[in-house]
C-alpha cells in the first residue's frame, strides 16, 4: 500500500492513475464506441431510445470538441444523456468519458458520483460488463486514496476470481489498509505472477517489502 505525508500526495496519487491509464481508457472507450455501442444496438434495435441516444451523443462531442476544459463543463447533451438514455451504451461511454475527466482534475466527489451511477447503470443481464468493470476499479482506486478501504475493497470485489493483475493490486492495497496483512500479501503475489512487465512487477515487490516490515 502506498503512504502519503499529507492530502496532496493523496490527490496528486490519484490524478497520476487516471493519467497513467489514460492510454488504456481511451482504448477501452474506442473498444465500446466500436463495439459495445454496437451490441447495445442490437440488443436493442426495437427500442428508438438507441437511435435517439446516439443523435445526443454526436451533438455532445461536437459541443465537447470546441470547448475550453470541454469534457467537465456542464453540457445540456451530456444532461439529456444521462438523464433520459442511462441505460444506452451512449450514455455509459459519455459519463465514463466525464467521470475520469472529472478525477484527472482532482474533482473526486463528482468523479465517484458518476462512477457509482455507471456501476449501477451497468450490471445486470443487459448491462455492460467492460464499463462496470472500468468504473469499479477507478471507484476503488479513488477510495484507497481517500483511505476508505471497506468501500474500495467492496467496489472491487466481485472481479477478483478474474486475472487482472490490477484488480487484485488494488485489493492488496485495500487489504493492507485494513491491516489484513496476510490477505494483502496473497493478492500482491497473485498481482506479481499477473504483471508481464518489470516496472508493475517493482512496484508490487516494493508493496511486500513494506507489508513484511511490519509483520
């Protein structure tokens, strides 16, 4: 688990993250907008809400494209998105689009906001399992920040029987914080043998040394 001396290593910890995966967030939204609003459209193709979600959804990027800080400004498309087509993958890709906007700027109260609204708005049978899983850890990743580690942990926790090495880093820190040492330690190792690159693979061996310093 990382320690911080005060908030604003705390903060700048956070908005590192959301800058450090940018570059795995926008595959992922290139991934929904090439494929997962896709399926939402054909899960959907009797429902207008799809066709009508999609219109709002390109006048938003038009308006975001043109705009200073455009991604966090309020958006009258963005309101009508979230407020009338929740359920659409549009809708899911615009709040998670904003949501790591909104982290990377350090405005974490409305960034949890949003992500918990995608994890609802993505479970279920007809849900989105790529944006629920995106919003889970980004959720828990704030939360072990903000040093609330029974939520983080909580918000992670029905992906940690899958291979993500992430995923179980994240409950390593989670576990630590909770002084549940033994556990913690269980999902570093697990998150070691996950990584495939040296650098994540540091970092984890760097997380044991500091667990089994106080063992």
């Amino acid at each position: 688990m990382a320690e911080y001396s005060n908030d604003e290593e705390r903060l700048l910890a956070i908005v590192d993250f959301f800058k450090h995966y940018r570059n795995l967030i926008l595959s992922i939204l290139i991934s929904i907008s090439a494929i997962g609003v896709g399926v939402y459209g054909i899960k959907y193709t009797q429902d207008s809400k799809n066709s009508s979600a999609a219109i709002v959804y390109s006048k938003w990027i038009e308006v975001i494209s043109n705009e200073e800080n455009n991604i966090i400004n309020d958006n009258e498309s963005f309101n009508i998105l979230i407020n009338e087509y929740a359920s659409t993958g549009f809708a899911q890709l615009a709040m998670l689009k904003k949501a790591s906007a909104l982290a990377s700027n350090s405005q974490l109260d409305e960034s949890k906001a949003y992500f918990e609204d995608l994890i609802d708005n993505s479970s279920g049978f007809f849900g989105n399992p790529l944006v629920n899983k995106m919003s889970r850890v980004s959720l828990a990743r704030i939360l072990i920040a903000e040093s609330n580690y029974v939520d983080a942990l909580n918000s992670i926790e029905s992906l940690m029987t899958g291979s993500d090495p992430l995923v179980n880093e994240l409950a390593g820190d989670a576990l630590a914080g909770q002084k549940k040492n033994i556990l913690a330690i269980d999902q570093y190792n697990l998150a070691r043998d996950l990584y495939d690159d040296d650098a994540s693979k540091n970092i984890i061996v760097m997380k044991l040394n500091n667990i089994q310093q106080v063992l």
